[in-house]
C-alpha cells in the first residue's frame, strides 16, 4: 500500500519538471520598462500589463523568434477598477484602469543561456519563468512554474514562446491594441455591419481577417484610419456626437458598416 502511494508521487513528480533554484530574479523597476502592450482581460475583468527590460524591448519586427539572452518579459496581472455593479471602469481611451488597492501578480520568464533545460519534455527553448508579489515572495515558485511552461508551448517556437508580441511589432496603431473589440473585421465584412452605441462610447475594431483593411468615412476627404494589419490590428474611436457615422473599407470599397449613436 505505502509503495503504491510513494510510485504514485514519484510518478507526478517526474512529469512535472521545473528548476527547483530561482534564476529568474524578481525584476526590480519593472514599472519602468518599456510597456509592450496592455490587455483588457474581460473574463476575469483584470488588466494585464506587458513589460519589457531594455534588451528584449529591443527585438525588432522579425526578430521575435529569437530574443537576446538577457530579456526578461514581464505581465502584470492586477483587478481592473470596478463600478458597483461590478463593470469595469474606462478611462478616456476606452480601457481598464488599475484599481489601486488591488495586489498585482508580476509574472515574470527571463532567457538566458542554457535555461529551461529543467522543464524537459516540456521547455520553452531558454526561458525559465517565476512569479512573485511586490513583496518579492514567490507566486509560482520555480518548482511549480511547470503550468507556465506548459501554456507558453502554445505561443510556439516560431515566436520564441513569447504570446501576442506580433500585435506590438506589426500594428500601426498600438493606441488601442488589447482593448475588448466592440465589432471585428472577418472576411471582408465589418461584423457586426450595423452598431448601435450610446454617446460617449469608445469603439474598438480588431482586423481578425487575413489581408489588411481599413475604417474610411463615406463623408467625401472625410477620416481614415491607418491600415490595420491582419490579425492584430486595432482602431478605436470614441462617438460622442449622436448621429450616425457611415463607413466603408478604401481598399475594399464594397465593404460597408454603419455605426449609430444615440443620446
Ligand atoms: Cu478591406
């Protein structure tokens, strides 16, 4: 009986892998790195905040499948600012703030030569990953920083295991990269092709189509966006004034939407 329990435990750990020592380093300063991205996590209502120290802010469109040594990547994790009813409150460019009396999470995954080798089967080339609190204790520790490896395999070889970063190199307009869309642009459509918001309401498009489109007012000379590349690009606009505001693609002149706001 006892033998069995002690197999069973053997077992789990040598599936789950990880360094067992920290070589990640709680990334002091963080705050002051260079903010790759933010997301508004809308499931969880939570605002995830991408920082990177110099060496990996560095890396250039193309050069993602292949960080320096010396890049640490953090993501901030902390509760977004919530009314009573417990809906997350916009600033002015129409996303998640902060609420200042929540705790953050400081993910962290550092590369640097010959990392990760610990996590086996499952490694993520040379990075190695941790998360601490502010007070610098462990969130993840090492040891159990299994789960990190493990999701990061998604975000693939081809990327260095390093997620969405592509929206950060590719798109021209980062402004509004990671807010929740309001509509999409899939297969030459605006989805939904009509929208109906309340003055003062930031809308955000996100370009999930394969070519690259753009929001051009049907008004003759009248506003156009930057193009939004495909798969990440983004373009928020704030209505204000109720009317409506008809627009179409100027790549692709029959692709139409209408946006209606009302008081
Ligand atoms: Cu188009």
């Amino acid at each position: 009986m006892y033998k069995c329990v002690l197999a069973f435990a053997l077992s789990l750990a040598a599936l789950a892998q990880a360094p067992t020592t920290d070589r990640v380093g709680f990334p002091e300063g963080y705050q002051k790195w260079t903010v790759l991205y933010t997301l508004d996590r809308s499931d969880n209502k939570q605002l995830r905040t991408i920082y990177g120290n110099e060496i990996a802010a560095s890396v250039k469109d193309g050069g993602q499948a292949n960080y320096p040594y010396g890049s640490v990547v953090v993501l901030e994790t902390v509760a977004a600012l919530k009314d009573a009813d417990g809906n997350a409150v916009l600033d002015n460019r129409g996303r998640y703030q902060k609420d200042p009396a929540a705790t953050p999470t400081i993910n962290t995954m550092r590369k640097e030569k010959g990392f990760g080798a610990a996590y086996g089967a499952i490694r993520n080339g040379e990075w190695e990953y941790v998360a601490y609190t502010p007070a610098k204790t462990f969130s993840t520790a090492p040891q159990n920083s299994t789960t990190c490896a493990n999701c990061h395999l998604q975000a693939g070889q081809g990327k260095d295991w390093v997620f969405r970063a592509s929206g950060h190199f590719k798109n021209g307009v980062t402004e509004s990269l990671g807010a929740v869309p309001s509509a999409i642009i899939k297969n030459y459509a605006f989805v939904p092709a009509v929208l109906t918001v309340k003055s003062g309401t930031f809308v955000t498009f996100y370009n999930d189509d394969v070519v690259a489109h753009n929001i051009a007012d049907d008004f003759q000379g009248g506003w156009i966006s930057a193009n939004l590349q495909a798969g990440s690009g983004t373009q928020g606009i704030l209505f204000t004034i109720p009317g409506e505001f008809n627009f179409h693609c100027a790549i692709h002149p029959n692709m139409k939407g209408k946006i209606i706001v009302v008081p």
